[in-house]
C-alpha cells in the first residue's frame, strides 16, 4: 500500500495520516513534519528553509526532494502527507516509484471551502515532542501529561493569518491540478473533508479498501 493524501492547509491530511498510520500500520510520511523537525534542530538545511516555511511558500524541490524520497520504502506501507505539491515533485515521484518497480495505489484528495480552512487553522495545535497535530475543539492534545504525547502543544510558525492565505493560494495554482493527473489514472477519490474527523477517516478506509486487499 503506498498512498497520497492531497488537501489545503487545514483540512486534515496530517489529522488523517496519522489516524490511518495508527490503524493500518503505516508508515506516516510528512514533508510538513520532516522539515519542521530539520528547522526545530537548528539543522543548516532547516536553517535555509525557515523563512519560507512561516511565510508559508513553498521550500525548493530539490530540499524537499533529498528528505522525502529516501523515505519510500518500496517493500514498505506508507502514506505520504504533503507531497507532491507541484507538477516537478510529482514527476519526481513518478519517476523515483519506476525505479523502483512501484506504483501508487490510491490518492485520496482531502477537500473543503477556504473559509473553513481558515477557521480551523486558528484551533489547530502541534506537539513539539511528537509533531502530532491537534485540534483545540474538535481533536484537543491530551490534558494531563500522556505517554505517548507529552506535549507541548503550540501554533505552527505558519499558521499566522498571512502564511496561510499564501499556502492557499500556492495550494490552488500547484497542487489542486495535479489532482487531474492522478484521475486520469484512475487511482484518485475525493473526500469531504468538512465532515468531523472519524467520518472522514471512515471515508478514507472505504477508498482504500480494494487496494489493501492486494
Ligand atoms: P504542511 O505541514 O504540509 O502544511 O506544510 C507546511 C509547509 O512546509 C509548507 O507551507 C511548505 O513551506 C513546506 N512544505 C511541505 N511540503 C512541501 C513540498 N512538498 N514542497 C515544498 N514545500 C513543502
């Protein structure tokens, strides 16, 4: 099972892999998460990529290109957030998944209205011990220290209200075409993301099953 989530900033890919990364066993790969890791490090390469990550643009392909692919496991489930985000990542992909004699077996594209989008995004909240993200109200971080997520629980730097309606307009131009893409090749199912999180995590499952029983 090798599976694309595609969506807008806030409509829950990160939510929805991790769910499905718990439930099936994958392995959650966020390009999101893996470069917010490298800028929280103090890495140089976070360190070049900091100011375009909080004002929400997109950090260069080859960047995104050396810290994603290596983690394409060809004998691995994974689920890959966040990528690809232009038609020169998804070229990428296509060509790095021939090489290794792999295809992907679904593309679930996450969609809901910006304005909505915009609402959540000023509830939502990542953990700085685990990079799990959270949902004051409809998806709260653990209250009392947990094991398994100690916290703590902040704003990203690019959820200030200038990041994301740049992150939504880069999402329109790039990414929502490669949607089209995916479609020709039949592997692609659309998902209403305004729906609460289990539902939507159940719509998920559905459009995934004929692919796991592979
Ligand atoms: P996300 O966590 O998926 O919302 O991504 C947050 C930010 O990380 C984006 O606004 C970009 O700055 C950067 N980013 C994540 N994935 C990519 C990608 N595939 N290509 C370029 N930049 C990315």
């Amino acid at each position: 099972m090798k599976v694309l989530l595609l969506g807008p900033p806030g409509s829950g890919k990160s939510t929805q892999a991790q769910r499905l990364s718990r439930k099936l066993s994958y392995f959650q790969v966020s390009t999101g998460n893996l470069i917010r890791a490298h800028i929280q490090s103090d890495t140089e390469l976070g360190r070049s990529i900091k100011g375009r990550h909080d004002r929400g643009e997109l950090v260069p392909d080859d960047v995104i290109l050396e810290i994603t692919l290596p983690n394409l496991e060809p004998a691995g489930r994974w689920i890959l957030d966040g990528f690809p985000r232009n038609q020169a990542q998804a070229r990428a992909l296509h060509e790095a998944l021939e090489k290794r004699g792999i295809s992907l077996s679904r593309v679930i594209a996450l969609e809901a209205p910006d304005g909505e989008l915009i609402e959540r995004i000023k509830g939502r909240r990542q953990s700085l011990a685990t990079g799990w993200t959270y949902h004051l109200e409809h998806d709260p971080p653990p209250k009392k220290r947990d094991d398994l997520d100690a916290g703590p629980f902040v704003p990203r730097e690019d959820d200030t209200a200038e990041a994301v309606r740049r992150q939504l307009e880069i999402y329109h131009q790039e990414v929502e075409p490669l949607k089209q893409h995916y479609e020709k090749q039949g592997i692609l199912t659309v998902v209403d993301a305004r729906k609460p999180i289990p539902e939507v995590t159940e719509d998920i499952l559905q459009a995934l099953r004929p692919a796991r029983a592979d």
